[in-house]
C-alpha cells in the first residue's frame, strides 16, 4: 500500500512538471496562457490532495517557474492570477491550494473580467453546495469584517454577481442564504453597515427567493430574519449616528402635488412595462393636480437601466432623473450604499416630493420609508412581496381585478386599481423566420403544453404529477419550461419515461414562445405573471387552479358560449381532478382551446387596452392617501 502511494506520489509530481513545461512554452510562443493546459494543471494538483500526497520538487522547473513567476507578477488576469497561485503551492509557501486560490482569485481579479475564475473553482469542488461552502470558509469568514469596506463590496459584488449568472441550485441557495445571513447577523452586530447592506439585497435576497414554491411564506421568513433586524439597525444606529430628521411636513395642496415614482432601474421587465403604461395613460389623461417624476435608482452593479427604454419613458413626455448619474461620478458596480441611500434621499426631499412611490424592495427604498423621506409614502407591489412591511409604508397599492378597490392579501391591505398594460407589451410583431427555426427544436405534430417565468413556479409535487400523468397517457404532447431557475430540482422529479417530452430552453422571448405554446397550464400554488396575460392576447387558452386572477370574468364568457360537448370543462378549477380532467379535454379537443382562447383575447381587449376606468381610479387612490 506504501508502495503504491509512492507511486502515484511520483506520478503525480511527474505529470505536474509535464503541465507546466506545457504551459510555459506554449506561453513563450503565444504570449498569451492556455486555459486549457492551465485548467489540466489545477486538476493534477487538486489530485494530490485526493490521493493524499506531496508534490516532489523538481529544483531544475522549480528555477523556471520563478522566472515566469516574475514575469506574471503584475498581471491581474484570472489566468495568471490561478497560475501563480499554482506556483505559490507547489514551491511551499502556502499548505492550502483551495485556499491559495479563492483568495488570489477573489481579491486579485478585477470584477469586470472576474468570470473565467470560476472555471478554476469548478475543478476544485464537487458540486455547488461546496462552492458556496468554500466561499464561506476562505472569503466571508470572520476575518472579512476587519477588510477595508471597498474590498468586502467587491468580494460581495463579485460572488453574487457571477453566481446569479452561471449557477440555479435550490438546496445550494438555501445552504447559502443561512451561511450569509450569519454574517449578516455579525455585520449588524459590528456596525458594518456597507456589508449589511451590500448582503440584504444582493446576495441574502438572491439566495433566500426562487427556493421554494410558497412565495408568501418565503417572503415572511426573510421580513422577520432579515428587513426587520435591518430597519431596527438604520433607526436606531443610523439615525442618531447622521443625525436624521423624519419630514413630517405637510402638504400644500394648493400647489401641485409632486408624485415620485422610485425605480430600482428601467428594463426590460414586468414591472417596468406596467409602469409605462400607466406613466402613457397618466400623460394621455392628464390630472393637473399631480406632477409626475421617475427617479430611477440605475444599480450600476446589476448593469444598470437600458438606454432604450429610459428613451421610450422620456419620448413620452415623463421628467425622468438618473439618480445614479447625478449622486456619483463613476458607474462603478463598487460603490457606497449607505452614501446612496442618504443622497438620495436628500435629493428627494430638495425636490419637495409629496408622495413617494416604490417600485421594490432594495436597499434604498427600505431605507427610505424606515426614515420617513416623503410626507405619503407608498409601497407598489407587483405579486412577488406582499409580505414587505417596513414601518414608513403609510400605504400599498396594488393592480389587479377591475371589480376590487380593496384586497387583502394575508393581514396586509392594498388599494387597487384595474391593470394597464399598453398593447405594444402584450402582442408585438415577431420575426416569422425566427419563429420557424424555434420550432426545429421541438417535436412537428405535437400539443405543446408550457409557461413562461420562474422554474421554481412550476417546481410544485402536485403540478408536475399531474402534467407528468397526462404526458404519459396523451402520445404527441410535449411542455416547454421557459424560464431561469433550477431546472435539476424539477428533472429530479418528473418521471424518468417523461424526460424525452419535457423541454427547458432557459429565459426566451415570452411573445415568441406564445406562438410555439398551445395550452398554458398555469403553475399552482404560485401562478404566473405577466407572461399569462401576453399568452392569451395570442387567442391562446389558458387553464387555472383556484381563482388565479381573471378566472372569473372568463368563465362567466365560457359559460354563456359553450357548447353542451364542453359542460364539463372548468377554466377555473377547484381540484387537482378538475384541472387534470379539463387540461385533457384541451389538448384532445381543437375546437375547445379555440373557443377559450378567443375569449381570453377578447378579456385582455376590454380589460387592458381600455385605461380609462383603470386610470380614474388610480387617481382616486392619489386623492384617498392625501385627504
């Protein structure tokens, strides 16, 4: 056994020499460092820790590796910085190699070309749980807290940022969130308030929502775990600390009242077509009581806001203001979050805002109703945090169901008004070609089941045996899980004589797709979106579990132009029975999904090419909260 470890001991040492002789002459003809050799070598050295052994020096490449060490010493590239770590470990200065790497790596790299390093992480863990664990042990351990504060938000920035990009594992995300929420807990206790705020956010939030499929229970646990421990430590330590005053001012309602709408950046997404909408409905049907303003937060760390589509708010006619832009010189993803949250609130109450509108739940707008920056301040929700319950909200508002100008939603009340949606977001042109060679990927001859959004949405025991049961008894039917999220979770439990019939294409154009989907069984418990409403103004059918949004208003429609055949469909169904029995009737019967889906588009016609009666009672909300 002895002789055996020896062995692999010196061949080991052996095939080391030969990666670095590799590398260094490939370097000296291209001036430029192999990855894939580089990454060759990173694995026989991560394998003398596998097999328990010792690197046998060789003095003679041990003279060439401190030449090429010299000549890399400045370079800050991943590359380079994982091969002089190689180096650092082979000639003995440091015992740990993972060690060696996560911390040259992490503190070295410039975050803007920080990706390629995690190729090298992938060699030396197993699995992402791992990963994370690592980042733990080498990066935010106890030590961190002493680092300079610019070197903690770009640790957090870099390893957040990138994880978001490359890795969607749930139980990896939950292992996390209780990992950083212990340093979370540290940052608060030490008054490391740069490092509280750049975790709340970024990584804590990431990490914490897409885990589960009860939203409102997730969202519960983190309010109790993390908002309310952070809206404690801003009253009681920030305020004495910046000697903050509340603005309990009143109202003039003599002059115009300023409404600011705060937004975290302007994208492409949900939430910002939403507000176009209303911001287009509000300049078309002006009220001259009000004065309008977008102050958008543009967090140059998630990219920032997409000049496109700050043109088409500012084409419209909207006073818009980059608070980014005007608080910092630099776009920088590193800066100060406590600086932007005082600033932006100084900027706000110079403006005189009267009502102070939130889009979401960053950082900042915790910060600025925990304070009291407006005399009004509102909380927009937009059906992913209905749990968010920081004490400043004076009001919530919602926009929903037309027939309801009050809803509850567990103990908290929203003031509702009816949806706006412009018509450009619900059924855009699409390219024809690009149509057809979408649908090469998939199955000819098929009823294409699918939905658009978060994966974890679809990640529900009940939903998937009941798409798998009907994909098993229905031959020619597929489903299509559009969306970002962790697709191994669902792969682990739909049936194994399935998986040639479910498909995951990632995030993908929800107009595109609605025309490859030809039945959009909505998830449950937690439903979708948006997508569902630019589903069904394709003249698509749509089925429901338990009262999800406009069910009612479409099966009354249902109902009146049926046919006798179709009396025991249930567009809105009640039991997991229900939706299995009607989800097959869809699928084998044409005429059905015609029929259904005609009436969905002429519900999204009434209902949200028509603003006017939405718009009025967006006024009367404005009217209520400053009365």
């Amino acid at each position: 056994m002895i002789e055996n470890k020896e062995q692999i001991q010196i061949e080991l040492s052996q095939l080391i020499h030969q990666d670095i002789v590799k590398i260094v002459t490939d370097y000296s003809q291209k001036s430029l460092l192999n990855l894939e050799l580089l990454s060759t070598l990173i694995q026989d050295i991560n394998l003398l820790k596998t097999y328990n052994v010792n690197y046998i020096h060789n003095e003679e490449l041990d003279e060439i590796i401190m030449i090429v060490k010299n000549e890399l010493k400045d370079l800050c590239t991943s590359r380079a910085v994982a091969l002089l770590g190689c180096f650092e470990y082979l000639l003995n200065t440091n015992s740990d190699f993972k060690q060696i790497l996560y911390i040259n790596l992490t503190l070295r790299v410039p975050s803007e070309i920080f990706l390629e390093s995690f190729s090298f992480f992938n060699i030396v863990v197993p699995n992402i749980k791992e990963l994370f664990q690592d980042f733990i042990t080498y990066i935010f351990n106890d030590k961190f807290l002493a680092l300079d504060e610019n070197i903690q938000i770009d640790c957090i920035y870099k390893i957040w940022s990138f994880s978001q990009k490359i890795y969607h594992d749930n139980d990896a995300s939950k292992f996390a969130y209780e990992k950083l929420k212990l340093l979370f807990d540290k940052a608060l206790l030490f008054d490391k308030t740069e490092v509280a705020f750049w975790l709340y956010y970024t990584p804590l939030h990431y990490f914490h929502s897409g885990t589960g499929s009860n939203i409102d229970e997730l969202n519960e646990k983190f309010k109790n775990e993390i908002e309310k421990p952070l809206e404690k430590y801003i009253i009681e330590k920030l305020v004495p600390k910046y000697n903050i005053v509340p603005n309990i001012r009143n109202i003039n309602k003599d002059e115009k009242i300023k409404v600011a709408f705060i937004l975290q950046r302007i994208i492409r997404h949900s939430t910002i077509k939403v507000c176009f909408s209303l911001i287009k409905a509000i300049l078309s049907n002006p009220n001259n009581k009000y004065e309008f303003i977008l102050y958008d937060l543009a967090f140059p760390e998630s990219g920032g806001s997409d000049n496109i589509v700050v043109e088409e708010f500012e084409s419209l006619g909207v006073k818009y203001i980059n608070l980014h832009k005007i608080l910092f010189e630099s776009n920088s993803p590193i800066y100060s979050l406590l600086e932007k949250s005082l600033r932006v609130r100084e900027q706000l109450i110079a403006d005189n805002i009267d009502i102070l509108i939130g889009l979401h739940t960053r950082i900042e707008y915790l910060f600025l109703y925990a304070i009291r920056t407006a005399p009004v301040q509102i909380y927009w929700y937009h059906s992913s945090n209905a749990q968010y319950a920081i004490s400043g909200i004076d009001y919530r508002i919602k926009h929903g169901d037309f027939d309801q100008n009050q809803v509850e939603h567990d103990k908290y009340k929203f003031l509702q008004f009816g949806d706006i949606l412009d018509k450009s977001y619900l059924d855009p042109d699409i390219d024809s070609n690009q149509l057809k060679s979408e649908l090469t990927l998939y199955p000819s001859n098929c009823v294409v089941l699918g939905t658009i959004g978060r994966l974890s949405k679809i990640d529900s025991d009940e939903y998937i045996k009941i798409i798998d049961e009907i994909l098993l008894n229905l031959d020619n039917v597929i489903y299509i899980a559009a969306g970002f999220g962790d697709k191994e979770s669902l792969v682990s439990k739909i049936n194994k004589n399935n998986l040639n019939k479910w498909f995951f294409p990632g995030p993908v154009d929800p107009h595109l797709y609605g025309h490859i989907i030809d039945i959009w069984p909505n998830t449950f418990p937690q439903p979708q979106g948006l997508s569902t409403l630019e589903f069904m103004s394709k003249a698509k059918p749509v089925l429901t579990m338990k009262n999800n949004f406009h069910d009612f208003e479409v099966q009354n429609e249902w109902n009146k132009k049926r046919t006798d055949k179709f009396k025991d469909f249930k567009m809105n169904t009640e039991t997991f029975e229900e939706y299995k029995r009607s989800l097959e009737l869809l699928i084998i019967n044409k005429e059905a999904r015609s029929l259904l889906g005609q009436i969905n588009l002429d519900y999204v016609k009434n209902n949200y090419y028509n603003t006017t009666k939405s718009l009025n009672r967006f006024y009367e909300i404005l009217g209520e909260v400053i009365s």
